[in-house]
C-alpha cells in the first residue's frame, strides 16, 4: 500500500498499522489532500478505503448507486464541491467551475472552456464507472460520535476488508454528552480509542485536524509541534504526525505558488522530513512535484498535461 506521493512513501510506511495525523490550518487544503490519499490508495491500487466525511453530507450516503444526470441536476441542497465531483475531478482532470457552468447550461462553455458537453459527459461517467466499480467506502453522517466511528469501522472492516480509514476531520468528532469533560480531554480520549482500534485490527488511521490559531501570530506561518493543543499527550499517542502548509495562502507574491510543503514532523518508524507537492486548486488535486530547472517549464508541461496535449 503506497500513498503514490513519492517522496511521502520514501519516508511513511502506510502498510503498517499505525494512527496518523494530518494537521493544517483552514484554507491549506488537508481535506483534499486526505481525499486525495484514499482515491490513490483505493482506487489506483484497489486497497479497501473508508473515509468518514463529517463536513461534507450530501450525495455521498451511497455513491456506489448514483449517476450523471443525479450528479448533474440542479439543486439548491447540491453544492458543486460535492465529494463526488471532487474526486471526479482530480481523477479525470476536469476543472471544479466545469460542473457548475455545464449544469447551468452557460451557452459560453464551449468556447471558454475549451471543452463541449460530450466530451464532459464522457469525462464525468469515466469517474463515476471508478467510483461505482472501486474500494472506496464513504460515509458522511454527521453529527457522529467516537462510538459510532468505532462501530462502522469494524463493521467495514468485517465486511470490506478494509486497510485504510480516513476521518476528516477531529473536531468534528462528537462525544458522549453524559460524561462531563472538558472538550480538550474528550479529543485526548477520542485519539486514544483510535490508536486502540487500528491495534487491534491491525489497519491504518488518518485524522485530519486544524490547528491552534498560534500560527497566525507568526511571522512564520509553517506550522509546529506545539500548535497541536495539550501536545505533549497526543504527540505521544500519534504514530506518525503531518503538517501541510502553502506559503501562497499568507502572501500571494510568494515565489511558491501552487507549491504545497508537506512535513512529517514525527515517523515512530522512520525518518522525518519535507516534501513539495504541486497544488492544482481547480482540480482538487494534490501531485508530485517533477524536478525542472526551470519553473516556467514545469507550469507549461503540468498545463500540457491538464489539457492532455502530451
């Protein structure tokens, strides 16, 4: 089982059964990235994947049955960013802006978007077939609490085999209201029954996580261990701990545009380190970052390779 970020699986073993973190602050794009983890992992190498989506809950209860025209139909209840189109856009390449002008019938799409109805039609069921024919399990009931987590895990993982399982993300995690904690301690006990569960059935954990509001006190905006509140506890319960940060978010003239650092600040069972990813926002998708000489060079060939001219 690979994450297929290259530089990412030199140093994170994700066969082995461990709890990761993810950590960002809002607007870094740790939701899509997660995504972007579970569709390599599900749908290129066909390794059973349960993604829990506690923010997004719509379309997606059983996305093994829906089709183009339910995807396409006007909705006020169906935002365009629907994980569904998100994960048919990273996979088929097709622009986030696509959905929303084709199914409002925008009479200026051809020309614009050098694209015509067709061929977006036959883009968009070529995702869907991947959808509907993968190992990607999506659940999206929210509110949910630990428990409930902790019950369709193993429910999935009796029936689905399933290796890998995605909760984006922990703040969103509800707990049992009867029991009077603070809600710094109910995350604390939440992360500990994942450690537990991923033990014991001998799977993969990510949870993807916001951090404090420390970094944005900073002239360096990159994130740290100690952004993680009461770190000292949950450091030691995390296997493996990733910040992702994008220098374009805090300074727009930054020569890192689209460039996304992804760090791993602690690895139990390898190396530490930081990786560059390329960051295509228009089509929710993370990718590896080709090493050019030039960087006009490699903005030219990714386009290239949007516009599938290579």
């Amino acid at each position: 089982m690979k994450t297929e970020f290259y530089e990412l699986d030199k140093l994170v073993n994700v066969d082995k059964p461990q709890l990761i973190l993810l950590g960002a602050r809002p607007g870094m794009g740790k939701s899509t990235l997660a995504l972007n983890l579970g569709t390599n992992i599900a749908l290129h190498q066909n390794i059973p994947v349960l993604f829990f989506s506690l923010e997004e809950n719509y379309l997606n209860s059983n996305m093994k049955e829906f089709n183009y025209d339910e995807l396409m139909k006007k909705s006020d209840d169906l935002p365009f960013s629907c994980l569904a189109e998100k994960i048919i856009s990273s996979e088929e390449m097709i622009r986030k802006d696509y959905f929303m002008k084709i199914r409002n019938s925008y009479s200026c799409v051809e020309k614009e978007l050098d694209i015509d109805k067709n061929e977006f039609k036959q883009k968009v069921n070529s995702g869907i077939y991947k959808i509907k024919n993968s190992n990607f399990f999506i659940k999206d009931k929210a509110p949910i609490t630990i428990d409930e987590i902790l019950l369709e895990i193993e429910e999935y993982v009796k029936s689905e085999c399933i290796k890998f399982v995605i909760i984006d993300y922990l703040q969103l995690i509800q707990y049992d209201k009867s029991k009077l904690m603070s809600r710094d301690n109910e995350t604390i006990d939440i992360i500990k029954k994942l450690k537990e569960i991923s033990k014991k059935l001998k799977i993969t954990i990510l949870v993807t996580s916001q951090l404090s509001h420390d970094t944005e006190y900073r002239t360096n905006h990159r994130p740290i261990l100690s952004d993680i509140r009461n770190n000292e506890i949950k450091l030691k319960i995390f296997d493996i701990i990733l910040f992702l940060y994008r220098d374009e978010y805090y300074n727009p003239d930054t020569e890192m545009k689209n460039i996304a650092e992804l760090y791993v600040e602690k690895n139990n069972n390898g190396n530490t380190g930081k990786i560059d990813l390329f960051f295509l926002a228009d089509f929710f998708k993370f990718a590896n970052l080709v090493s050019f000489s030039d960087k006009n060079e490699l903005e030219t060939v990714l386009w290239k390779i949007i516009w599938k001219r290579l």
